[in-house]
C-alpha cells in the first residue's frame, strides 16, 4: 500500500466498508463475547482465560477490552466493551485520522516573516511580524533557517518593532491544568510553537556552587534565553515552583535535589515570546539588529519576505505516534478542527468537534474526549468504539505508521523474531493503561483491538505532588502492559487457524 491518502479515498473506504461489513458491525454484541470452543486441539483450550490472564499478574483495577477480526468485522472476544475508561494517548490515533481526513497526507504548516511598511534598500520600513502557521515541529535549527532566509532576502535592518503573531490557534497555559507545573510534556498551546515548547535547563557544580543555563536548545544551536529564569533555593522540597511572570516564566529549584550535574527540559507558557527571544538572537547572528520581542493579537497587513514549511503532515503524525508528542497532538488536532469550522476558543471544543466527527464518519458510539493527546484524563472512550475505529480504517494510512509493538519475555526483554505481529499506539497515565491497533497471527489472519486498563480508585489518591512520579504507578503499569502481551498471545492462538 502507497502512502497516498485523501478525503476521497478515506471517506470511499468507508462507505465501501459499509457495504461489505454492515452485518458485522449493524450492533454491539448485545453480552460481552466469550469464546466457546468445540473441537479445538488441545493447545487452544489450554489458552489461559482473560480472567486468568489478569487475575495471575495480581492487576487491580478494571480491564475492557475488545478484539474482532480487522477484515470481516465480526467480534470476537470482548470484556467491559463499553464501558468508558480514559484512553490515555491511545487517543492519538483518533487524532491521526481526523487530521489526515481533515487536511490530507501531503499538508504542510507554514511559518512566515512579515514586513510592513514596505522595505527600501533593504530595510524594513514598519515591523517586522513572525507569524506562527501551527507548525508543532519548529525548532530551533528551523529559526535559524527563517533567519539566514532573511539575511538572503537582502534584510539588513528593521526601522519599527519586532512582533511575533500566535494567535492562528487559541493561545492555552498547557494542555492539562492538572499535570504537575514542571513537567515537560505539559506545554503551552498556541499557533507558534519552538522545540515542542520547551526550554532547556542544565546544572552543573563547580567550586563556586552551580552554574545554571536556561536555552533554546536544539541539534545546532544552543542560544540563551532570557524569557524563562531559574533560580537555585536551599530547600529539598518542593523540587520546583512557578511563577507567570507579564514577561517571563520564572522557575525556582531545590538545591537538594540537583546533585553535581544534571539537565531536563520544562514546559514553556509562553511560546511566543519563547520564539521571539530565540528568533532575536538568532537573527542578531546575521547581522540583523532585532528589538525585544512583542507578542500582538492581531495580524497586520504586510509583505511576507521569509516563507519556512514543515515537512508533510503524514511524517509529522508517524513521528506523533513513535514519540507520543502531546503538544503535536494538541496543534495537529487544532488545525484540523480549524480546517472543518473555523477558529474555537479551546482544546475542549476542539476535541468536541473530533467526538462528532468520530460518531458521523466512523460510526461510533460515543466518544468523549477533551483535547487530542489523551493527557486529560476526563477523556472516555470504550474498547468498543476505538476497535470500531481500526476495523473501518483498515486499509487507511493509519497502519502503515502505526508504531511496532515488542513483544517481551518474563524479564521485559523483547523477543527477537516473534511470529506474532503488533502495529498499536500505546497510552500511559499514572494507572492506567492502554493499547490500540492491530495483530496479524501467526497464520497471517488479522485482528484489530482495543485494550483499556485503569484503576481510578488508586489513581485518585495520588496526592498532587506525587503526580510526577507516582507511588506505585511504574509497579502497576508493568503489570498492565504484560496484561495486555497476554490477551494478544491468547487472541492470536485462539484466532488464528
């Protein structure tokens, strides 16, 4: 299968399917399947039971699932199928499909610098605007780019301010306000974003005490930034604290808890400025003078002189799916939504919008999702509804970048050579745990699943601090990812011929 996708072949596939599929998929099982076997060899009816399965690993909580076979649609087994659980980052390829049907394989974001006021001999007689596209894979080496564009353009000099527009997508803190303030995949959103907004903090010791950084990191370039601030406090806890600044993110740490070396990245919460200030040294390299950086909320009429495109969207969300980037979720999502109806005010109607378009182009049931990476965890999704999901969009592009799930021995290593296949998107939050996607037997027979696992009385306990490192989640997830290796090796055994 090519890579090629479109609305048309997309929506084709679909409609086609109803016709081949339709009694398969008319109804949910009206109980929740169970195989009956009636001369099966030994060896199948020597398969563990789920129950088995999930009771031997000691998992507490709750496990849904459902399994059917991908090409005729018929279900198989299923447990708690409909019920809702938070699908966690599970959700990412709903997200893939809506935006590859929204936009199209071959899309590419756009971040553009603005002139106004005209230019003469080579300066810019009014501002100079960067103007964020939604592209959520900009980083540094990227500004460089626009910048070295800029000096080409024959640039010399810039007479008024320098702005930086993020508004084409609403302008959000982060994604989840319930994440710990420090954690870095819990950024701002907004239509600008630089190194998936992150910004990047290394300690060293020194006879003197720390010598701190704070940069826009990248694979080239390593530039200071002076919008985001860190201060060493001697205490051991809290480890961090934040505080919003008007213009500046402004972190304080533990000084017990650095040790002699050490460096991690944090969250940006403000991402325009975060650009602004990057772009401004970057620029300053090229001889370009720049003042500081001003955010603006709305987009002046002007020159584009600089144009820099992201790659194509159907990388971008391979990269999505492999890495689980929550803000390219977020932004893919947004741009998506953006595309069908217009601007909206935030992720949660924006996630909305993808609820609808899930119930009327995929047939689900129903969907209730806040945002586009899984992180909220008041997203619910049944097992049902997201193998649904798979089976109609079998022969999509979705598969073919789906992320290779490893099988693993007792240890947790992966077995070399397995002969069964996995292409899944995994989901993790503090317990709870899921699996999507799409087995292929031994004997080469087909089967698409959906595996939600949660334990919500434990992950309400969690106290806000621990919720970076929660007691007893790592121990849990271990458990619930063999879980679910156990309920692929019984379906594929069971399944296949």
């Amino acid at each position: 299968m090519g890579n090629d996708f479109s609305r048309r072949s997309f929506l084709g596939s679909l409609a086609g399917f109803g016709v081949a599929g339709a009694g398969a998929l008319a109804a949910p099982p009206a109980t929740s399947l169970r195989p009956h076997l009636r001369g099966e060899g030994f060896y199948k009816r020597a398969v563990p039971s789920a129950q088995e399965i999930i009771s031997g690993e000691k998992l507490s909580g709750r496990v849904a699932f459902a399994v059917a076979d991908a090409k005729s649609g018929k279900w198989l087994e299923c447990e708690n199928e409909q019920t809702g659980t938070a699908p966690a980052s599970v959700t990412k390829a709903l997200t893939a499909l809506y935006a590859l049907e929204a936009l199209g394989a071959a899309h590419q974001f756009q971040t553009t610098l603005l002139a106004t006021g005209g230019v003469v001999n080579g300066e810019v007689q009014g501002d100079l605007v960067l103007v964020g596209g939604g592209d959520p894979t900009l980083d540094t080496d990227g500004l460089a780019q626009i910048a070295a564009q800029l000096k080409e353009a024959g640039i010399i000099g810039v007479k008024g301010g320098f702005k930086v527009f993020e508004a084409a997508f609403p302008v959000l803190r982060q994604i989840d306000p319930a994440q710990p303030d420090q954690v870095g995949y819990n950024p701002a959103v907004s239509g600008l974003a630089l190194n998936f907004n992150r910004v990047h903090f290394e300690w060293k010791r020194g006879s003197n005490g720390y010598a701190i950084t704070m940069e826009g990191r990248s694979e080239r370039y390593r530039p200071a930034v002076t919008m985001a601030s860190m201060q060493i406090r001697d205490r051991r806890a809290p480890i961090y604290t934040y505080e919003d600044q008007p213009k500046r993110d402004s972190w304080t740490v533990a000084k017990g808890a650095l040790g002699k070396n050490g460096a991690r990245w944090l969250p940006v919460r403000k991402p325009g400025l975060y650009a602004g200030d990057v772009f401004a040294t970057l620029a300053g390299a090229q001889g370009i003078r720049l003042s500081k950086p001003e955010v603006i909320d709305a987009l002046p009429q002007g020159e584009v002189i600089v144009t820099h495109q992201s790659g194509p969207l159907l990388g971008i969300l391979q990269d999505m799916l492999k890495y689980s980037t929550n803000l390219t979720a977020e932004m893919v999502g947004l741009a998506a939504t953006k595309s069908r109806i217009g601007q909206v005010a935030d992720l949660q109607s924006s996630a909305a919008e993808m609820n609808r378009w899930a119930i009327n182009h995929l047939g689900l049931s129903a969907p209730k999702l806040v945002d586009h990476s899984g992180l909220g965890d008041a997203s619910r999704m049944t097992a049902q509804d997201m193998a649904l999901a798979l089976i109609k969009v079998q022969e999509s592009t979705l598969r073919s970048i789906l992320k290779p799930f490893k099988m693993r021995d007792k240890k947790g290593r992966p077995i070399k050579d397995h002969p069964i296949a996995v292409d899944a998107k995994t989901g993790t939050l503090n317990f709870v745990s899921g699996l999507a996607g799409y087995v292929t037997a031994e004997d080469g027979r087909e089967l698409a699943f959906a595996i939600f696992v949660a334990d919500e009385d434990a992950r309400a306990r969690i106290r806000p601090d621990e919720r970076e490192r929660a007691p007893g989640a790592k121990t849990w997830n271990r458990r619930a990812k063999r879980v679910q290796q156990g309920l692929i090796e019984r379906w594929a055994v069971l399944y296949g011929s």
